[in-house]
C-alpha cells in the first residue's frame, strides 16, 4: 500500500515537471535561432513562468498602459470626468512623431475629453497624446513613483515619447522585467486599483487596439478574446532594432486569465520575424495552460 501510494506521488511529481520542461523547451526551441534577446513572463493562477527575466528590456509603447493607469488614478482623486473636454493646443500636437490625432486634426488645436486622450494614447498608441497625458499627470518622474508604489519594482520611467525621438538611446531608459509588467497587469485586473468604471475602460481600449495583430493576438485563436498594449522601437545606425514587445491579458473560456509579457531587444531580425517570433511564443503558452487545465 505503502509503495502504491508512492508510485502516485512520484508519477505525479514526475508529470509535472515535464510539463513545465516541456513549456520552457518549448519556448528556447522558438527564440534559440533568433539574433535576439527575447524575455518571457507568465502568470496563471498560482503559477509564474519566466525565461531571461533578469535583464532589462526597453518598453516602447507598452509604457503607455503605465501612463494611462497614472492618468486615471489622478482623475479620481481629483474627481474629474472622463468625458471633460480640455483644449490642446496646435504647439502640442508635433509633426515629427506618430499621432492619429493630429492627423485627423491638422495645425489647429482642439477640444477633447480625457477619455478620447487616453484611448488615442493606449488603443492608438498617439505619442502627442501620451505626452500631454505625461505633463497632465505631473511628469514622468511623477508617475514612475507611482507604479513603484503600487509594489512593482523593476521598472524605471524616466523618458517621455519626445525625448526618446530625440536621442532613440534614451529608449533603454524606459525599461522593465517582463514578470514586472505581467505582475501589474495582474494587480491591476485582481486589485481595485481603479474604480470599476476606469478599469472597464481601460480594459476595453485595450481589447479594441487595432495595433499589433501579428504579435500576441496572431499566436491566439480567434475566439479567445485578448487585452493588450504593444511597442515597437526604431532601428539604430547599425539595423539593430531596440526593441518589440507586447504585453496582455489572456481571456481563457473557463473565466481564468493569463497574464504575459513577451520583450524583444536588440534585435537584428527583421520585423515580421520578430512579430512572428513573439506570436509563437503566445501560441505555446496558451496551448500549455490548455494541456494542464
């Protein structure tokens, strides 16, 4: 009886680790003929998987969840309306930059409310926007702070969207651990953060982002729903590209959710691979979590 019971205890033990040896072999094969550093983090449950963790990986424009989390925090503390409108002047909308706004609204400055301002910086990924929401908020310095604050540490905040176009090296400064952005989403979708009313917002502006379709969300079946928020560096002199990311929330059919990151830095892949590279590892992901549910 003795020997019975430990036969199942070890096949068990057994089961489990090939498991998650399978998920990590899974995703070395992937990344290991990338000219790459590729950086993982997951979070399911209980469970926390991570594949080179310990460096630092520039953001991009994943740090505009950061910004929009701050946005919203000082918006209820000071109790102003998402649909209050506020003018942007033409001076603050810059033509050497991505900007959907001021594309759709050209040399002429406008009246909008903080809610359109914040889903053209998440869901569009405007950095005009992103930057008046940084000088809105109290400064890049400010909201760093705050993510701090809330007990995620491996991340530094210290650029906006025009220094980093003035010198792309200062791209390097806006940087994370991938588990960190994946323990934020999660903090975020587990804590009240934000009131209800701004978590369903900026959950769905980052559900509706048309960006980054080849990344996570093309490693995903298409009835699996995914919230997300993507970035996507320049390239140096030398075709070396900072950085690719993408960082989400995983909506599985049993109600459970899976928070990742998946960072790519200092690539000299070209894009499409580096997409694909990050769209591959979200398909082996979600077919593991899948296997052991």
């Amino acid at each position: 009886m003795i020997r019975h019971i430990l036969f199942i205890i070890i096949l068990y033990v057994g089961f489990t680790t090939v498991h998650c040896q399978t998920i990590y072999q899974d995703i070395n094969i992937i990344i290991s003929n990338r000219n790459a550093t590729v950086g993982v983090a997951v979070i399911y449950k209980d469970k926390i998987y991570t594949v080179a963790n310990d460096d630092k990986y520039p953001l991009m424009s994943v740090f505009k969840f950061q910004i929009a989390l701050a946005a919203l925090k000082k918006l209820e503390n000071e109790n102003i309306p998402l649909d209050k409108k506020v003018y942007i002047e033409a001076g603050k909308m810059r033509k050497d930059t991505y900007s959907p706004l001021r594309e759709k609204y050209p040399e002429q400055g406008i009246y909008i409310s903080y809610r359109d301002i914040i889903r053209y910086t998440v869901s569009l990924s405007d950095n005009n926007t992103c930057d008046w929401l940084i000088d809105f908020t109290g400064g890049i310095e400010k909201i760093d702070s705050y993510i701090k604050s809330l007990g995620i540490r491996d991340i530094n905040l210290s650029e906006t969207e025009y220094s980093m176009h003035k010198d792309i090296m200062n791209s390097y400064n806006n940087w994370a651990t991938p588990l960190s952005v994946a323990q934020l989403l999660e903090k975020v979708y587990t804590e009240q953060v934000l009131t209800k009313d701004h978590f369903m917002f900026l959950e769905q502006i980052m559900t509706d982002t048309p960006t980054g379709k080849d990344k996570l969300k093309a490693g995903l079946p298409h009835n699996i729903r995914l919230a997300h928020k993507t970035g996507h560096s320049k390239r140096k002199d030398n075709n070396l590209l900072i950085a690719d990311t993408d960082a989400g929330v995983i909506y599985l059919p049993d109600g459970e959710k899976i928070y990742i990151a998946v960072f790519i830095k200092d690539s000299k892949e070209n894009d499409n691979d580096n997409a694909e590279t990050i769209a591959d590892i979200a398909k082996a992901i979600y077919n593991y979590i899948k296997a052991i549910s």
